[in-house]
C-alpha cells in the first residue's frame, strides 16, 4: 500500500488520533507518518523520513526491536 493508498482508505482518522501512527512496509521503508508521528520525530526530520528505511532511524535497544 502506497502513502497516498492509505490516505484515501483512512479518510483523515488518523490525524485526529491522539497517538502517533507510522506505517511501515515489509521492506522497513516509512510509508506514512500522521501529523503526531511527525511531530514526535520532527528532530530526525519529520515527514522527511518517509520513504526512508526505519532501521537507519533506530539505535541499539530499539533496532532489535524494529528487526
């Protein structure tokens, strides 16, 4: 599912949720972050990081988590 994909399908929900939502592909790359996600990781670049592979953004404790 492509960003745009999910956008259509969530019908903008996702933005009113009080909690940060990132969607992340099989292959690790960033598809979506709502408006929290961003926000909460604005200092690593924000919606920036879609696109990119979530372990880049991960260190130590959490990149075993993310594998």
């Amino acid at each position: 599912m492509t960003e745009n994909q999910f956008k259509e399908s969530a019908a903008g929900w996702q933005n009113e949720f009080s909690a940060s939502i990132t969607i992340i592909a099989s292959d690790f790359t960033i598809l979506y972050m709502n408006d929290k996600s961003a926000a909460v990781n604005a200092k690593w670049g924000g919606k920036a990081l879609i696109g990119k592979d979530v372990r880049a953004c991960q260190q130590g404790r959490n990149e075993r988590r993310v594998h």
